[in-house]
C-alpha cells in the first residue's frame, strides 16, 4: 500500500530524545523492501480470485492471501517510525510529513472514488445512475478516512479503502507520540499498542466491524518495535540476525495454529512472521554482499511490481469489475481453463492500468515531495 523511505536529512538537534539513535550499518534506502510489497499484492490479488481458483492446486495457497496487507503494514510501521525517529527533530516536521503522506495516498485514493462514483457510472449508465450512486455514497466516513469504523458494507471496489483508512489513523496518532515520547519509553508504547489487538479480537471482536482499527494494529506495531529497537538498543548485526530467525519461528508457529483453529492471536503471530521477513531482508542488503533472500526479493520483475503496488491494491477490484462484463462473461462455463484465462487476463489488466497510472499521474505527483524535504 504506502511507500516510505527512511532517510536521515540534516542533523537533528541534541536536545531531540532520539538525536543520534540510527545505527551507522542502516541503510538509508533498502531496495529489497519493494520487493517485499511485491510479494504482498501478489497475494492480495490473487486471493481475491480466489473463487476463480476452486479446484486448481494454488487455492490451498491463495487462501492466505489475505495475509498480505498485514505485511503492508509491517512494512508501513517500520518506515513510517524510522522517518519520525531519524526527521523529527527537523523544522517543520510535521507540514512536511503529513504533506509528503497527504502526496502518496490521497491523489490515487479520491482518483479512485471519481472512477467509482462518478466516471464509470455515468459512462455505463447515464447521468441519472451516478447521480444517485453520489446520493447514496457513504462520504463523511470516505472523506475523513473513517470507512473502517463503520459497520456499513462497501461497494466491492472501495472495500481494500479501509486498510487505508487504518494507515491514516495511525499516521495521525502515532507520529507525535513516536516524536515526543523519550526513547527509554517508546519500546513500551509500541507493545502496549502491539497487545491491543490480539485483546480486542479476544473479548470484543464481535461487537466491532472486523475491518476495525483496534483489531488490526499488530503488523503496525511489529514494525515500529522494530524501527524503535534498531534506534535503542546498541545490538550487532549478530544479534539481530537471531531475533528475526525468532520472529519467523514465531510466525511459522502462527501459521501452524491457523492450519488448525482459528485464534485471536494469529494475526500477532504473522505479524512477528513479517517481521522476521524483514528484518531478514534489512540485514541482508546491509550485508557486504546481498543475501539469497534480497536477490529474490530483487529481481526486475517483483521490484516492478512493488513499485506499483501502492496503485495495484487501490484499483484492481475496480479493474477486475471493469472487465466482468467483457472477459468473465464470456469464459463462464469453460471450466478450469476459463477461469484461469480469466485471472489471467485480470492480473494483467490490473497490473497494466496500475503501470500507466504510475508513470503518468502517482509519479508527476510524487515529484511534488521535493517541496517538503526535512531540513
């Protein structure tokens, strides 16, 4: 989903609570975590052609797919934390922060609402048809980012929206408490928030929608722990190197719990899984020469489609409705080889559309960030 780079830019202030606190072997870009996105909105496509892959020998894996947007937000924690900790002694932090993750989520976001409420229906159906979708729209929550607080039902094209929304609201609370908070406490506040959800799903989980923030703050929470540690504990790459075999034993322990029975805690157990993935993936590209892991987490391909995930996750369920009528339709009834020439064609549309969008309206935009460099 959202793409952050955590670049240490001007020298913060030594009265900062966290000035100093980057280790020197960090890298100030790791190419591998684009890989690392790649991976995840592979996932999440495919499982949500997962009706289309009924009987075929992938579903078994497919199923999982939803897992991907839980390593969206490990990812998002880390970097997110990382830019907070290394930039927030900079003036002007927080005009700069919110506007550079205003650049990278909102265009793409209300794109998507245009094309779904306003320019499909009305290209497909007439004025009066989208005039009545926009009367209907749900678009105080849509606006404000609050989509998944809501027990309302989303049109299927807007449903991944509230992954979003969480991001938003952990934008919003989390960056001045991970900015202002001394360090000796910041480890504490990122498990307190890590224990929230497995706790909420445990005794309320039926009593809040289940796209909730509190029930999906696990993978935000393993990557700012992880973010905070790198800053705080003086560690060695040794060191680390066994805490993230630890956060995948974990994670495989999760995946042999949910093989199983279901359980509130799973989520946390992944959540610790992707965690090792990327710690995994950190100190492999640190490493004098690239691990066997950031080589595959590096090829061309997965790199390109990590670049434009962000994009992919935000319109692939619009694209896959786009071409129901036209693709779906006319392979219905064909069997398995129908319903792979389907996927087929959906990924590739979806993965098309994303790409061209990239280059013409998420990069123009993107470019825009210079405007609002930490200094």
């Amino acid at each position: 989903m959202s793409s952050a780079v955590s670049a240490a830019s001007g020298a913060p202030s030594p009265s900062h609570p966290h000035a100093g606190a980057r280790p020197a072997w960090l890298p100030d870009f790791i190419p591998a975590f684009d890989g690392l996105r790649g991976l995840a909105i592979l996932a999440v496509v495919l499982y949500h052609c997962q009706p289309r892959l009924a009987g075929t020998f992938v579903e078994r894996f497919i199923v999982w797919g939803w897992a991907g947007v839980s390593l969206f937000f490990v990812l998002s924690g880390f970097l997110i934390t990382g830019i907070i900790l290394d930039d927030g002694a900079t003036r002007g932090f927080y005009a700069n922060f919110y506007a550079r993750r205003f650049l990278r989520i909102w265009p793409v976001y209300y794109l998507l609402l245009f094309l779904h409420y306003c320019f499909f229906p009305f290209v497909f159906s007439g004025y009066k048809w989208m005039f009545h979708i926009l009367a209907t729209a749900p678009w105080l929550l849509l606006i404000f980012f609050v989509q998944n607080l809501s027990w309302f039902q989303l049109p299927g094209a807007i449903g991944p929206t509230w992954s979003l929304a969480i991001e938003q609201q952990f934008y919003l609370f989390w960056t001045p408490i991970a900015r202002k908070l001394p360090r000796r406490w910041l480890p504490l506040a990122a498990i307190v928030m890590l224990s929230i959800s497995p706790l909420v799903r445990r005794f309320y989980g039926d009593k809040l929608p289940p796209v909730h923030t509190l029930t999906h703050l696990d993978g935000l929470a393993i990557g700012a722990l992880i973010a905070i540690a790198l800053r705080v504990y003086p560690l060695s790459q040794t060191a680390w190197r066994w805490i993230a075999r630890a956060c995948l034993f974990i994670g495989l322990c999760g995946v042999l719990l949910m093989l199983r029975v279901g359980s509130p805690y799973t989520d946390t157990l992944l959540a610790f899984g992707f965690g090792g993935m990327l710690l995994s993936a950190l100190l492999g590209q640190a490493a004098p020469r690239p691990t066997l892991w950031v080589r595959v987490l590096t090829r061309p391909w997965l790199l390109f489609i990590g670049k434009i995930s962000y994009g992919l996750y935000v319109i692939h369920i619009l694209v896959f409705s786009i071409l129901g009528g036209y693709v779906d339709k006319p392979l219905d009834g064909h069997g398995i080889p129908g319903n792979l020439a389907i996927v087929i064609i959906r990924i590739a549309a979806a993965i098309g559309a994303s790409a061209l969008m990239f280059k013409y309206y998420e990069k123009p935009i993107l470019k825009m960030k210079r405007y609002f460099n930490f200094t």
